[in-house]
C-alpha cells in the first residue's frame, strides 16, 4: 500500500481530491517503478488537482508534474533499484498518474538520472517550472544573449518560473529586470539577484504603438497577453523573447509585426513536454552547475500531500510564490 493524492469526480462533474491509502497494484503499467520522495506544484498541478482544466482524461486521478525519487524495480536496462531519478513532461500527472504519491510507474523513456551534485529534493525545488526556466535561459544564449548586451527582462518573477530565471540569469552575470504584480516580493526578488523591480502596471496598458524604445537584451516571459505584446515593442534589436506560459492570457494582445521586421526580434517558443532526452540532460547539468543552490532554497515553501488542495487553488490564482516542494512521505 501507498499514499496517494487522489482526485474523484462526482456524479455532478465536481471534482474533490483527498490523500488515500492505494493497492500497488493500481499502479499502471509500465517498465519503472519508483519510490517517490519529492514532487512539487506547478499551475497545471493546479488545474488537475482541481477542475481539470481538459487536461485530465480519466477518474480517479493522481496529479503532480514531476517528481524525484528512487527507482525500486525496473525492467529497462537503462535504469536499476537505487538509481535516483528525476521526471518532467510527458503528460505525467495529465493524462497519467503522476508524482504526489509514494510510488509511480512510468515508462523509462521519460526518466533523466538524477545529475551529480543535485539531491531529490533540490531537483523537486527545481520543478517543471525551473527545468523550463532554464531551457527558456539556453534558448536565449542560443539565439545569441550574451553578458553585457543589457538588461534582460523576466515576467511573472515571483512565481516559480520567473524566480529561477532571476535566480538563473543573475548568477550568470545578466542585469535582470524582474516584473511582478506583487510589490511586497521585491525584497525577495532582490535577494534572487534581481537589479531592477518593474511593476506589473507598467507593462500592461495595451498600445497601438508599432515600437517603443529599445530597453531590453532578452526576455522570460511565463505572462503573454496584454504584457508580451508590450515587452516585444521594446525589445532590443536582432533580441529574443522566450515564451514560456500563459499566466496573464493565450493571446499577444496589441502585437503588431513591427518589432519582428524592423528589429528582427525572436519570439522563442519554450516547450518542456516533449523535449528530447538529449535537451533534457543538457537542461539538469546546467541546472546544477548554474543554479546557486542557497538561492533555491530561499524559493522553497514545503508542503506535504495533504496540503495540495488549498496550494492548488492558491496557484491557479497567483498566491504562490517562489517554488512549492513536496514531501511525499
Ligand atoms: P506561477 O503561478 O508560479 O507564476 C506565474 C506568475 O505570473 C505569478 O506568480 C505572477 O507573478 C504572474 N501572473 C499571474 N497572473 C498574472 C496576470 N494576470 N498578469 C500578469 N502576471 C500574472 O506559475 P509557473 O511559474 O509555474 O508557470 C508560469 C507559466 O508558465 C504558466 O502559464 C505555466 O502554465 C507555464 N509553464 C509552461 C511550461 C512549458 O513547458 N512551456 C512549463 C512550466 C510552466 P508576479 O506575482 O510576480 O506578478
């Protein structure tokens, strides 16, 4: 037996979750079974242990993204018992069951080993959301960001994607810009290494303007909406924008193409899902290599499973800050 959060839907199509005591043999089937120690809580954590968000396919439903742990039996030759091993993506947590319970069972394909230098528990501070803030980092250095070229603007910083990109871009040496809607977090935010603190009003007003004038070397960008299509008028020329989420709206309200011909500004898409094994790999050892781990852990809030319901309710309304870690035993 293990414990599991566990989400049922009513007759009705409410949804409740609560932590349950499961049979091991609910587990579904695939090649790795591993002794869960930390998961975490990212917006879609929210939405699935919620109302779902038509991201969860069938009921009862184990939530959580991601998770960290030890591999207890494998039938892959890639993995073995006592490996440590870290999962993102994959629609684990989604359309599978995920990482808020003391065992899962994935498929080998979708398991990183767990990178020297980083423990379980520090990979889960990491999360989805700091595992994308840093492919959102290399994609930029990709398309050409380099120290010295000006400040580089993160939105949404206070939330767990933006906190890593802070954290990540500062220690790297960028001047970083961080916007948040929270100006109670500027301390925290100064301590991840921000320079600049930018209100969230400042961005969001929407302008017919087709360019602003030229402020930033590149961007993070968890928001969209009403704020990428400011941000893409004031970017730097021949600069990049990764577009990571969604949190203030799907559209680019009040884009033009303007910034995109007459500037030559790239819109980078950012997806963490589906990234190749290789990427992934890359993306963990820059993890551990550029992460200031004192730094991660002044993002972390614990929680257990039992915790999950409010948190998941907090994040879908942007009341977490930094990164939620959960230990599942
Ligand atoms: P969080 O909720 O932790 O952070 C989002 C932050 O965005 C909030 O903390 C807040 O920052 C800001 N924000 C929230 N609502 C608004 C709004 N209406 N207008 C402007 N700013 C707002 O979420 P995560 O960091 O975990 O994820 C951020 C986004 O990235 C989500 O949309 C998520 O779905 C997406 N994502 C995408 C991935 C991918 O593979 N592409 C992987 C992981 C996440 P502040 O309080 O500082 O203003």
């Amino acid at each position: 037996m293990f414990k599991a959060l566990v989400v049922e839907k009513d007759e009705d199509g409410k949804t409740h979750a609560d932590v349950q005591d499961l049979d091991e043999a609910r587990l579904p089937e695939a090649e790795v079974t591993v002794a869960v120690e930390y998961s975490t809580l990212n917006y879609k954590d929210g939405l699935c242990i919620g109302p779902g968000g038509g991201l969860v396919r069938h009921y009862p439903h184990v939530p959580g993204i991601d998770f960290a742990g030890t591999v207890e039996a494998s039938s892959d030759d890639r993995y073995k018992p006592g490996d440590k091993v870290v999962l993102t993506g994959w629609r684990v947590g989604e359309a599978h069951w995920g990482g808020y319970a003391q065992k899962a069972r994935v498929k080998a394909d979708w398991l990183v080993p767990l990178p020297d230098g980083l423990t379980t528990r520090q990979a889960m501070a990491v999360g989805t959301a700091g595992f994308t803030a840093m492919l959102a980092v290399m994609a930029l250095e990709d398309h050409g960001l380099k120290l010295g070229d000006g400040p580089v603007l993160v939105t949404g910083a206070a939330g767990g994607v933006g906190s890593v990109a802070t954290a990540i871009l500062a220690k790297l040496g960028h001047e970083v810009a961080a916007v948040t809607g929270r100006p109670e977090t500027a301390d925290y935010l100064r301590d991840l290494g921000a320079a600049q603190i930018v209100p969230r009003e400042d961005l969001t007003e929407v302008t017919r303007k087709p360019l602003e004038s030229e402020t930033w070397a590149g961007c993070v960008d968890s928001v969209a909406g009403a704020m990428l299509g400011r941000v893409l008028k004031q970017m730097k020329y021949r600069s990049s924008v990764a577009a990571v989420g969604l949190a203030g709206g799907a559209a680019i309200e009040g884009a033009l193409i303007t910034p995109f011909i007459l500037r030559g500004v790239n819109l980078l898409g950012i997806d963490s899902v589906l990234r190749p094994y290789g990427d992934r790999v890359r993306a963990w050892n820059r993890l551990a290599a550029d992460l200031p781990m004192d730094k991660l852990e002044a993002m972390v809030q614990p929680a257990t499973l039992a915790d999950l319901p409010s948190l998941g309710a907090d994040i879908l309304k942007g009341r977490v800050k930094g990164r939620v870690v959960v230990d599942v035993n």
